[in-house]
C-alpha cells in the first residue's frame, strides 16, 4: 500500500471553508476512485489553520491517478487562494 501524509497551513480565519472543501474532497476521493482506501481529514488542536490528510492508495500509481482525476484538479484550483503551505510525503504500509 502507498501512503500519503498532506499538512495544509492556512490563511487565517479560512480554516472553516477549507475543511468543508476538503471533506468533501476526502468523499469523492472515496466514492470515484476504487483504489482509493483511507481519506482522513484532522485538525491540529492547537491551531485549528493547520490540517493533515492521510491517504492510503492500492500503489503510487493510483496516487498518480488521484493527482490526474477531474475531482482533484477542481478541488486544487479552489483551495489554492486560501492555502498559506503544504507538505507532501509519500509511505510505503508494512
């Protein structure tokens, strides 16, 4: 299995509009892409700006298919104003 860890930090005060967006992400993510296993949206408790997604793909390439699907280039384009930094790291599941 191919893991990927996103940490979102976000403009101040969009932390509420970016996590609506993201969660619906999270489900399109789910229901359109069979190799798509595990979409978990969680808030930091200390900064509620700051959020991590963890993602479980079949393989990278499915990641790859993610990256490439309508859904996901709609959900980047709509999230970019907002978004202050974001960290991409990629796991292999043991």
């Amino acid at each position: 299995m191919f893991v990927v860890t996103v940490v979102f930090d976000v403009e101040p005060g969009e932390g509420a509009a970016f996590l609506a967006r993201v969660q619906q992400q999270a489900r399109d993510s789910l229901e359109k892409e069979p190799d798509c296993h595990r979409f978990d949206v969680s808030v930091c408790t200390k900064m509620a700006e700051r959020v991590l997604l963890y993602e479980i793909y079949e393989n990278a390439d499915a990641f790859t298919a993610h990256l490439d699907s309508d859904h996901f280039k709609v959900f980047d384009r709509d999230v970019a104003p907002i978004i202050r930094s974001k960290d991409v790291q990629s796991w292999a599941l043991t």
